[in-house]
C-alpha cells in the first residue's frame, strides 16, 4: 500500500480489526526508530507484536550480548558469539496456502508522505506519483513501477525477485567443486560474463533469497562432498559470517556507526572532504566541506571513471552502469580513493556506492569502507592495492578495461593499464590519444581521434605521502568519539602541512564547532574507547586472534536510508551534495 507505516498501519488496526502484526526485525538506525514507533502504536491499538530475525544468519542484537556487549570487529568474534547462541536455524518449508483476510475496507484517507527531501531526485526524469492511490493505479495492491516512481530507465543487466534468485543459487549449487572449494580472495575481480562469484548479493538485500536457506542449502553441498572443501572465513558460509559481523558491529552503535565522527571504534584520520556535522544532533549533514579544490576534483573524476588509471575507471563505470562491481574490484577502488592516493574520506565513498550499488548494505557498506581506509576492522594502512599490477594477476590482456573503457579496447597489452607510455604512434593507431584530465572540451580538439585521460597523479608518489599520513594519524591514536575530535582541538595534535591539514584550517567538518567544544569541554578523555588495533590485521578490544582474520582482504549514509516512506528523524533529514 502507497502511504508511510507509521499513518497507515493505526488506520488498519481499526480497520480491518486487527488482532496481531508479524514483521522482521531490522538492526539498522532508521530501522529501529521506525520499528519503535510502529510498536508504540500497536501497543496503543491493543496489537501483539511478533517479530523474528530473518535478514541475518544470528540476531545482530544476541550477537552484540554474546560478544560482551560490544560490537563485532572481527570475524573470530562472531564465531566465538555464534557458538554461544546455537546452531544457526534451518529455514523451515513456505506455507502452500494463506488464509482468507477477511474484509479489507479502505475507506480512509491517504497521508501522502512529504517529498523533501528527495534523496533520490538524482535518478528521475519524472515526477514521483506512486503515491496517487493508496492501493496503486489499478487498485491491485502492485508495486510500483519505474514509470510510476519516475525514475530514468535501468541501465543494470541484473533482475531481481525470488525466481530469478533461486535459479541462480540451483546453478551456483549444481557446481558442487565451485560451491564446496570457493574461496574469497582467490576470485577474479576482472571476470565478466560470467563473474566469479554468485551475484547473489542483491538478492540478500532485497530479501528474494533467504540468508539462511543459501547457507544450508552451501553446508549440504559442503558436507557430501568428497574432496577437501575451503574453510572459513574464506568459503561461502564464511562470507554470511561477514555479513553478520558488520550487521554486528552496527547495532549497538546506531547511527554513529555511519560515521567518523562520534563513532567509538572508528580511528580519526584528518581526510580531505570532511563531512559537515550538526552539532545539534552530533550526526553527519549529508555535506562535506571542501578544504583542497585538488582533492575536490579527484572526487569527481574518480567518482566517473576518468581518473586516467584505466583498472579504476573500468571499475567505477561498471559500478555506475550495472550497480554491482566484485568484492575486491572493491577493495581497489576504495583504497585508491582513501589511504592508496586520494587521501579523501571514506564517508565520499561510501555515499556514492550507497548511490549506485544494488546490493547495498548500509552495515556492509560502511564496514567495508572503514576495512579498506584502514579506520577500523583492519590496520595494515601500507599494504595497497596498485592500479596496475593488481589487474594484471588475473587479466593481462586487459579484457575487462577494454569491456568497460572503449576508448582503449585497441591498445597494445603491454599499455593497457599504463597508456599514457604509449609512444604517440601506438595512440593513433589504437585510435585513442591520451591526453588532458576527462573534461569533454578535450574531445573536440581530437582530430577524430577518442580521447583517454592522462594519469591524474603520480601513483607512487601519492602512495607515500598517503601511507605517512597514515602513520601520523596511528600515532596520534584519536577515534571518532575522542574530546578532541568532537570539538576541533584535534589540529594542535598535527603538523601544518600534513596531508588533510592546511594552515588556518577552519573548514572544519562540524557546523557550530564552538558549541560542541562547550559541551565537551571539562569531559575528560575518557569514554568508551576505540578498537586497539595492531599492524597484524584485524582487530578488536580484548583477545583478537594475532594475525587477524584470514582472508580479511575484504547513505542512506550513517546507517539512515532514504526513505520514500519521507518519514526521517529530524536529525537525519540532510541535503545530499551532489
């Protein structure tokens, strides 16, 4: 039905005299606010609740209990917990039939959610009219279509639903050596039709495939199979385990989870780009100042796959195009943008995939990109993954680059991921010239020639200078919810100079810095304090496992979705920078 929960469900208590409301648990942020205020009402209407955990293998919040009471950090930390919970449940078989509802008046009138803001404005061409009736157009109770949304045409290959999804898990399960000896890292990320691993992502996200009916339906093929099967983490069990360690990690942190600021277990790092904080609420804007117009336009050209690394660009076109990139194509593009060159925060990142991934997870989203920049989950900040070898180890020919930058399908192998070495004779003959920075003024002087753009940095160099700062920030040891970084004060703790720190800096990333520096002052440093992590990988408070976790080469932002319900706490609305 067309109309946010929290109007319409008191309307249908009454209506339909409803005696019990059954709904899945959800761990998110805004999940939870809206979930509570749901409960609040049906407690009022004389409702039972029944809710159950279905999104994720083990309840995020038993988890969190079992973990100690703190978030889960690490993938031995779920293990540990998950033991203490119990087996993870067998789903059990879906109903053949559903009873009859009964009488289902809807003579009541239809509160039609605000449409501002518009976190999704970017992709439509038309106007929003899912809302006209409440029951849809045809009165049929459909979901609303992508006219209906206004929304521009999909541009993805990708289907969803729960057909689509258990074909899908039948051919990946039909390889039995695939499914039992699957290991993470091991996958190519440059494969395409087919891709290495199962796609099956999306269809978690959007609930066409039950996370616990993949996991069983793996562990039957794992446990007859004759060979010698992959282990965790690395197989495909170990991959949900993963996923619950990020859903983990967000529930007890909330919001704060979404961001650097306030957050307890995320290390502060002085990026470029810093995100604007309310300092009413202590929670992220949606904006971002702009301290470096450099890094500005590193941003936006990495954002757009022109950064003139041809690895990086075919990655972030195919994100951007068909909304889904592999495990470690991710990995590369995320360390590239934060701690492998840009040195441009995580929170950039993590908004444009929130934008443009179909698989998005708020809690894998953010978990992933605090991973990859190294401010919590995982510490080896000088390890990175270079925008030239890398590719290389599984596709040398460079198929995947010349599949997703046309402009460089002729070049010479030995150029692909370098073309800017190309002698000019070898350019015009591959019919691409490498010259300028990606804008389009450069294709009209190309003589008739396609147009690639040069290297928008020395990578080595900015490697070094990316790893140095690393280092200068995991010696000043501040995480997100230090005194320091709630009220600015971080500054005298670093260099002028140092990358992400100008001279006279006041282009601080909390609107009203003033008043939240009195609110903390006198506080003392105390306070929960962030993970301890150590150069051996991942890590967390209190008996990490040394090495970290093998196989750890692994909007809306905040944990807050945008919502077409619009119904948004007053401290989430926020106006996208776009």
């Amino acid at each position: 039905m067309r109309e946010a929960p929290q109007t319409l469900l008191p309307k249908l208590f009454k209506a339909w005299k409803v005696s019990h409301l059954v709904f899945e648990k959800d761990t998110d942020a805004y999940g939870r606010s809206r979930d509570t205020e749901i409960i609040k009402l049906a407690k009022a209407a004389g409702v039972e609740i029944v809710f159950k955990t279905g999104r994720t293998l083990y309840d995020s919040d038993e988890l969190v209990e079992k973990n100690g009471g703190k978030p889960t950090m690490s993938i031995s930390q779920v293990e540990h917990a998950g033991a203490k919970i119990g087996d993870i449940a067998r789903p059990i078989s879906p109903p053949r039939s559903l009873p009859d509802p009964g009488d289902t008046p809807l003579d009541f009138e239809q509160d039609q959610p605000p449409q501002e803001p518009d976190f999704n404005a970017i992709q439509r061409d038309g106007q929003d009219t899912s809302y006209t009736k409440l029951a849809g157009p045809n009165g049929d109770f459909a979901v609303p279509t992508m006219e209906e949304l206004g929304l521009k045409p999909a541009t993805t290959k990708y289907r969803g639903g729960e057909t689509n999804a258990l074909e899908t898990l039948a051919k990946v399960l039909a390889d039995k050596d695939y499914t039992a000896k699957f290991e993470k890292p091991k996958t190519a990320p440059t494969a395409f039709e087919p891709q290495s691993t199962t796609l099956l992502s999306p269809h978690l996200h959007f609930g066409s495939l039950s996370c616990r009916e993949f996991y069983w339906r793996v562990q039957d093929v794992i446990k007859s199979y004759k060979g010698n099967p992959s282990s965790l983490p690395v197989n495909l069990p170990g991959q949900l385990l993963f996923r619950d360690m990020y859903f983990g990690a967000q529930a007890p942190l909330g919001y704060k989870f979404g961001q650097t600021f306030g957050n307890s277990h995320c290390r502060f790092v002085p990026w470029h780009l810093r995100s604007k904080v309310d300092p009413k609420f202590g929670l992220i804007t949606g904006e971002y100042s702009i301290d470096n117009a450099q890094a500005e336009e590193w941003f936006q050209r990495w954002k757009y796959g022109c950064t003139g690394f041809p690895w990086i660009d075919a990655v972030m076109r195919q994100l951007r195009t068909e909304g889904w990139i592999h495990h470690l194509a991710r990995h590369a593009v995320a360390c590239f943008l934060t701690r492998g060159g840009c040195y441009i925060d995580w929170e950039r990142g993590a908004e444009v995939f929130e934008e443009w991934l179909i698989d998005h997870e708020a809690a894998c989203n953010i978990g992933n990109w605090q991973w990859l920049s190294c401010t919590a989950f995982y510490a080896q900040f000088y390890r990175c993954y270079s925008p030239i070898a890398f590719p290389q180890k599984t596709d040398k020919n460079g198929d995947f680059v010349r599949r997703y930058v046309p402009e460089l399908e002729d070049f010479p192998a030995k150029y692909i991921y370098e073309p800017w070495k190309a002698p000019i004779q070898d350019q015009r003959k591959a019919g691409c010239l490498i010259k300028g920075d990606g804008k389009e003024e450069e294709e009209e002087k190309a003589d008739g020639y396609k147009i690639y753009p040069k290297p928008m940095f020395d990578f080595n160099e900015r490697r070094a200078i990316c790893i140095e700062g690393l280092k200068n920030a995991y010696k000043v040891k501040l995480y997100g919810n230090d005194p320091r970084v709630l009220d600015g004060t971080w500054r005298e703790l670093f260099d002028v100079g140092d990358e992400g720190v100008a001279e006279g800096d006041d282009t601080s990333a909390i609107d009203g810095e003033s008043k939240i520096r009195k609110e903390v002052k006198g506080k003392g440093g105390k306070g929960e304090k962030g993970v301890d992590e150590d150069e051996g990988g991942a890590a967390d408070a209190g008996g990490e496992n040394k090495g970290g976790d093998k196989g750890g080469n692994k909007r809306k932002r905040g944990d807050g979705k945008g919502t077409l319900d619009g119904f948004i706490s007053t401290n989430r609305k926020k106006l996208r920078k776009t």
